[in-house]
C-alpha cells in the first residue's frame, strides 16, 4: 500500500502539479507533501520533473533549494541521491541534474546513488546536463547544453560535451535573484 501511495504522489506531482499555473500551490505541494526544502524568495517554474523516493528523513536524502533560486521551466531535478542548490541560483529552461546512476561494468546492473551540490550564485544555461557526484562551486558558469561530468571551480566556466573550462567569471556577485511569479 506504502509503494501505491509513493506512485500515486509522484504521478500527481510531475503529471498534475507541474502544470499547474499557480507558483504559491506548487510550491505548497513540492514543500508539504514531496518533502522539498524551499528557502525563501524561490521559484520553481511549470513543467518542473521531480524524482524523489519519499520525504527525506534520515539516510535518505533529498532536495534542497537555498533562498532566491530560481528553477526555470522544464526542468528535471533528481533528489534520490540528494540534491542540494545553493542560494541565487539561476537554473534555465531544460535543465537535467542527476543523481542516480547504474554500475555498467557489474553483471547485476546496480543502482549508484551519488548527492549533486551547486554553490551559491551558479548559473546554468539552457539545456545542460549534471551528473551523479558533481560539486559546481560558488559563482560558477554552466553553458547551454554542456553535459558536466566533472566538478567545476568556482567561478569558473564550463562548456560543451562534456563539459571543460572554457572561461573565468569576473567579480564577486552582489545580485539577489527575486522571481515570484503569481503565475508562471
């Protein structure tokens, strides 16, 4: 009855609530009922694709959104390994981040769980990729479409398949991300 109930949650999450244009309902939804930990000022925009194993507790893990973060829509955002993104966090359109994985090389296919971190005042660009056990540090860059497959520095910047430091940013950010969007 325990598993029909966690399918039932997840369906209605990603096949219902995602759709839904009312930011302050599925914010409700993501925070109350998934266990998502939403700080203040965040945004998850429609479309968002959640894949969770419950409400986090301890030994399992699960998804974290530091204040002023804004998730745009489309996004896919894996918190069975454990998922936690920073404060003004800029996540655009698209945006697959990962956490689970299988073990190819192992005859009995086994499941690899492995916690995905990204610092304070990231930006990532439409489209990209971050896979299980990645750390991207504070300020850092991801470019449209770059498939991450290995931590990147702080305020470095990444782009292309896979992903390779292709830049600097410049400057210590002194913005604060505010989309609040009614409907959105």
């Amino acid at each position: 009855m325990k598993t029909l109930r966690l399918q039932l949650v997840r369906y209605l999450t990603n096949a219902v609530i995602g759709h839904v244009p009312s930011h302050t309902l599925r914010r409700a939804w993501y925070t109350r009922v998934v266990g998502m930990s939403i700080g203040q000022h965040s945004s998850l925009l429609m479309g968002l694709h959640v894949q969770f194993r419950g409400r986090q507790r301890s030994g399992r893990k699960g998804i974290v959104i530091g204040d002023h973060t804004v998730v745009n829509e489309g996004c896919h955002l894996d918190g069975r390994g454990g998922l936690v993104i920073g404060n003004n966090v800029s996540i655009s359109a698209g945006t697959w981040i990962v956490t689970d994985e299988h073990d190819i090389n192992d005859p009995r296919f086994p499941e690899i769980l492995a916690p995905v971190t990204i610092g304070d005042y990231v930006f990532v660009g439409s489209k990209a990729m971050i896979l299980p056990g990645i750390t991207i540090g504070r300020g850092a860059v991801v470019g449209a479409g770059a498939v991450v497959t290995k931590n990147v520095d702080p305020f470095e910047i990444v782009g292309g398949v896979p992903a390779r430091a292709i830049g600097q940013r410049r400057g210590e950010p002194l913005y604060q991300l505010d989309h609040r969007p009614a409907f959105e």
